[in-house]
C-alpha cells in the first residue's frame, strides 16, 4: 500500500505493508493474507476499507513477480 492522505503514523509517498494474494474468487473477488494470524484469506476489499477508515486513502500496488532462475 501506498499512502495517499496525510496521517501522523505513514508519511505520504511510503510504500508499506505487504501481502500475498492466496486466491480469486470466481466472482473477482481477491483473497489475501498477511504475516498476522488474524488477516489469513481475507478480502482485498475489506482490508481496504480498514485501512482509509484508519489512516485515510492508500494507493495499493499488485506485484506480480517473475523469477529469472528457471
């Protein structure tokens, strides 16, 4: 996540927070988790609305990595 809004915690500007996508629903719906027991499969959607109701907007960043030593 990037964030956006100005918030006493995250400078504007910071890239933070990573997370793995586990799934896609059939409906479009991105199921990811977190290094905490308690964010494990949980909705894109979700977790989105937690955050900028905490710290204001984010801007978040999908990664898709593509290994080079195969």
């Amino acid at each position: 996540m990037e964030q956006v809004a100005a918030d006493p915690d995250e400078p504007q500007g910071e890239i933070y927070h990573a997370a793995v996508v586990t799934s896609i629903t059939p409906d479009g719906d991105i199921k990811l988790t977190q290094h905490t027991g308690s964010w494990q499969n949980v909705s894109l959607d979700s977790r989105e609305r937690i955050a900028t109701r905490n710290h204001g907007e984010r801007r978040i960043h999908i990664v898709r990595p593509h290994p080079n030593w195969y």
